[in-house]
C-alpha cells in the first residue's frame, strides 16, 4: 500500500492573469497531507493563455456583431464562423498534450485534471495517454456536482471517476484510495463510469481552517502583474437570481464566509510569500456579509500597507448593503481600484423576471458613488433574457446612456440556460412559460442549451440590439481609470 502517491494535477484552466485559485487549494491540501505533487500549468511552457477583456478595437466590434447576429440572412455564415471558434476553444492544444506526455514519463501514480466544459476533448486525450500508461485519472471541476452534466463525461476512456465536491479536506485521502485500488465511493460527491455514485456532499463549512493556498508552481515571471486571487467567502448571500450557474457549481451552493482576521491572516502571509499587494477577490458576492466586508475595507492598510485589490459585488435592496457613499469612499482608500456588478438589464420588469433583488434607481446611486470615489467601475449585462423585447433593449440603451461617463468596461453576453439552475427547474415544469426559446435543446455535455430567440427574428429587436452594441463599445474603447491598468482583463 503506497502511503505517499506521487500525483500529477493538469490546470487546464490557463488564465493569462493570475493563478487558478482551486489548484493553490488543492495542492496545499496534498503538501500538508505530504503528498509529492507536480502541477502541469500550461502558461509555464509558452502555451498561449485564457485572455479576458482590453480596450477594444472595431476589430473588437466586428466580431461581437457577428457573434450577437440574429439577421437571417446571415444565418449559415453565423453558424459556421460559431462553429470553428467553439472547435477553436475546445481544440486540445499540441503544447498542453505535448507536456503532458511528459509529465507521465515521470511515472506519477495519478493524474488530477481541473477542467471547465470547453476542456472536454483535452480530457479525452489526456485520459487516453494515462491509460496506456496504466495511470488512474480522477477528473473534477466546479460543475460536475451537476449529475445532468457529469453523466455526459462518464464515457471517457481512462477515467477512474469523476468527483463533484469541495475536495480541500478529503482529496488526500482521495488519492491514496485511488492509488491503493479502494472503493471510492466512502467520499462524498464521487461518480463511476458504471453509474454508480455516492451522495451529494454537503458545503463546505468551517473556512478558517482550510490550509493557505499553495501557488509556488505557477510562472509568476509570466504574468504582466502579480495578482494573487483569494476568496474571503463561498457561495452567495443573495443566491435567488433565476439564471445564475456559479450557486448551483460544487462550491457557489449556500453561502458561507471566513471571518476577517484569519482572511486578513491569509492576504498578509500570501502578499509575503508570492512579494506582490495585488489581490483579487473573487466571491460571488463580496458583500454578502457586511461585516466582512468593512472588516477588510477597515483593515486591509493596516495588515498590507499599499494594498491594491478588486472585487465583485451585488447591489441589492438591503437598507445596509455595505455599498453607501462613505463605504465607497472606505474603500478607495483601502486600496479598492476596480469594482464589478451584474447590472443585467436597463428594464426593471425584466430584473424583476430575473429575481435579481436590485432597484434601477439604487443601482445608479452606486454607480455615481463609486466613480467619484475614484473606483474603476465594470458590469456585467446579458442580452435575450426570456421576454426581453425590443422595448426592454432602448430601455437598457438608455440607461447605459445615462451612466456612460461613469463606466469603464461592460461585459454582455447572451443569455445561456444553465443546467441546474432555477430557470432551468422553471422550463422543465412550465415549457409554455419559454414560447419564444424556438428549437430548444440541451447540450448537457457543454452544460448549456441550444435555441432560437423568437423575438430576435423582427427588425426591431434586431435594431435596437445594435445600437446596444454600439453603445457598449462606444464605452469599452475608452482607457480605464489611472490606477486601474494593472487590473485589466482581470475580471
């Protein structure tokens, strides 16, 4: 019996940017149980990286119309230039295949590969190469808690199963079961190929004694900024928006929070080891509890002088949701430089729809507050909503209209259905209720679905969905904020 495996955990999850956060947590959880591991990050050997946003060009432009036509007369074209970006995305890179192999020359006992959805063809190959050399793969990522989505990648050759939970405390014990040939259906959250599965692990409680994440194999002479991403809770305080993937993925259920001392303990011991202030926190909601996040706002200074950090929040309706114009303040001088919210829609009655928990008027509040406090402030829209008409679109124009000078970078996307997710309960119950989703299908491997947007195919919503697009390049061509490059493309 092998009582300290030599493990091999691939990060397909290539971020440009900073270093995946999951992978630091699980090799610290390894190293502390003194597990010899390797992490394979593909940024280390020249393979180009996830990019994210920049300040756009009309090339930028050009191919966001494309992507967003509807226009049928553009029907096949569209398809066909979607169709080889998805293969694109989706190709497994010769350079992450070419140093894997390498890797298993080594002869690891066991590969770990982190993926998102779009990696599904890299496991494919990765799990090939590690059955020929008799080597066990465990496959894990935030989704595949999501029995719909984990069912269409159980046929991977050369995968000994497939594990949906927050492994930080019971991934040790993981490995050297599958190591030694044990039944690994004693943890929680496991899934055989044979069908066979245990139960559904509950959220991870207890934060503050999860060991420090571990990103000492990371390149960090690759990244143009050291930035070290944190999250201070799980989860979401608010957790009701009918759309929303990341509260139903294997760590975004139910919300949970580290207290601030040992959070501030954490920034402070990782600013020291990885010599860098830049933090990204990337909670779902970092407000969702108050009182951690003016604990950081009030002593993040006096732990990191010179701290500089971003995060995501959700203005919501609380009568205290931490997001006054004294809190903004606060937090500018605590070294906040970017802040991010999902604004969604311009159309209240269509938040409302979306059980986002948000008022117009609030939100522009927060808006004004945060730019003049100095604060670079990003959002994130989507566009196609169930019952978006081209009335809801002039209202989204407008409001991004009024609020332009204020903004620095808008990110939209088209609605996606989700697997798991509230709508996606709410479609399977009431079909009649999604009239206008024409052709509806589930891609449950790619964990979205496929259709036409009724509304879409008339001029009007056409044209009204352009000058949204106009509107949101005319505002992500500017430069950010002085202060807040080195958070570009970050978020």
């Amino acid at each position: 019996m092998k009582q300290h495996p030599k493990v091999l955990i691939v990060d397909l999850n290539n971020f440009a940017a900073y270093p995946t956060l999951a992978i630091g947590s699980l090799v610290a959880s390894l190293r502390k149980a003194q597990i010899d591991v390797e992490v394979l990050c593909p940024l280390s050997h020249d393979i180009p990286a996830m990019e994210r946003e920049h300040v756009e060009s009309r090339w930028d432009q050009f191919q966001r119309r494309i992507y967003f036509s509807t226009n049928p007369a553009l029907e096949w074209s569209r398809h066909s230039i979607r169709a080889l970006r998805s293969w694109w995305i989706s190709r497994p890179h010769p350079g992450t295949l070419r140093e894997v192999s390498r890797a298993l020359e080594t002869s690891p006992d066991i590969v770990l590969l982190s993926a998102y959805l779009n990696h599904y063809t890299s496991c494919v190959e990765i799990a090939r190469r590690a059955k020929q050399k008799g080597i066990p793969v465990l496959l894990g990522g935030p989704v595949f808690n999501i029995e719909d989505i984990t069912a269409q990648w159980l046929d991977i050759p050369g995968v000994t199963a497939i594990v949906g939970g927050e492994m930080d405390r019971d991934l040790p014990g993981l490995v050297n079961s599958a190591v030694n040939g044990e039944d690994l259906l004693q943890f929680a959250g496991v899934f055989y190929p044979d069908g066979r599965r245990s139960p559904t692990p509950p959220p991870l409680r207890d934060l503050d004694d999860l060991p420090v994440p571990d990103f000492s194999d990371f390149p960090w002479d690759r990244y143009r900024q050291r930035v070290i991403p944190v999250m201070a809770g799980r989860g979401c305080g608010w957790g009701q928006c009918v759309f929303c993937g990341d509260v139903v993925t294997a760590n975004g259920r139910k919300f949970r929070s580290k207290k601030v001392e040992p959070l501030l303990r954490e920034l402070k011991t990782l600013s020291e080891i990885h010599e860098t202030k830049n933090f990204i926190l990337l909670d779902i909601k970092l407000n969702s509890d108050v009182r951690v996040w003016r604990g950081l706002i009030e002593n993040i200074q006096a732990h990191i002088p010179g701290a500089c950090w971003v995060g995501t929040i959700h203005v919501d309706e609380r009568r205290d949701n931490g997001l006054s114009r004294d809190d903004l303040v606060a937090a500018k001088h605590a070294g906040m430089m970017r802040i991010n919210f999902g604004l969604e829609s311009g159309s209240q009655s269509l938040l409302n729809a979306m059980r986002k928990g948000c008022n117009l008027e609030k939100t522009s509040d927060f808006i004004k507050n945060a730019y003049e406090a100095g604060i670079s402030v990003r959002t994130t829209m989507m566009q196609g909503f169930p019952g978006e008409t081209a009335d809801d679109l002039k209202l989204t124009i407008d409001y991004l209209e009024q609020h332009q000078q204020y903004l620095d970078r808008v990110r939209l996307s088209q609605f996606k259905a989700i697997p798991g997710t509230k709508i996606h309960r709410d479609f399977e119950e009431h079909p009649s209720r999604y009239s206008d989703l024409v052709d509806f299908q589930w891609d449950f491997r790619k964990g979205q679905a496929s259709y036409s947007y009724r509304p879409s195919f008339f001029r009007e919503y056409r044209r009204a969905k352009r000058q949204l697009l106009d509107k949101v390049h005319e505002i992500n061509k500017k430069p950010l904020r002085c202060g807040a490059e080195a958070f570009d493309g970050l978020m």
